[in-house]
C-alpha cells in the first residue's frame, strides 16, 4: 500500500523509539492499533451500507423494469390442476357404432 521495505520500516521504528522513548512507545502502538480497528469498523461499516444502498437500487431498478413488460397470457399452456370435463348427460348412455369393415 505504501511500499515500504524491511529497512524503511527499521528506520521508522528506530526514530519512533528515539522520539518517543522507551516508556510510552508500548502505550503509543496500543492507542495506534485502537485508532486503526476504529478506522477499519468504521470502513467496514461504510462499505456495507454502500452495497445495501446498490443492492435496493438494483431492485427497484428491476421492479421499474419488470412493471414496464406487459404481460401476455400464454393460451397454449394447458392448466394441470384443472378438473377434466365430463360427457354431456345425452351422450352418456350410448355407445359409438362401429363401422363395418369393407371396402369403402
């Protein structure tokens, strides 16, 4: 993130421990990593409402969209829980003549 190298970083610890002293350094880096895990909650939590700011969006976004089709009724579907039609009470008592077998 910052490119630093193993000696970069030596350097910086060595002019922080002079700077500071031996005896607050620990209590410094301690409210440092307290900042550093505020600073990243904090993120963490920005990141998340962002994408629950895009994901709403993307959804009304759909339902605009989904509203603007109109919508066709497809009359070639045949209903599966339809209840089959009966025979009309006229033709239920006779039966089909057959046809004699023969020449036509």
């Amino acid at each position: 993130m910052f490119d630093i190298g193993w000696t970069e970083m030596l350097v910086l610890g060595i002019v922080t421990l002079l700077v500071v002293g031996p005896r607050e350094l620990p209590t410094m880096l301690r409210t440092l990593g307290q900042y550093v895990a505020k600073a990243r909650d904090i993120a963490a939590e920005f990141r998340n409402q962002v994408s629950d700011m895009s994901d709403e969006l993307e959804a009304r976004a759909e339902i605009e969209r989904l509203s603007k089709h109109e919508f066709v009724e497809d009359v070639g579907t045949p209903d599966l829980f339809a209840t089959p039609k009966k025979s009309s009470p006229k033709n239920a008592g006779k039966k089909k003549a057959k046809k004699p077998k023969g020449k036509a």
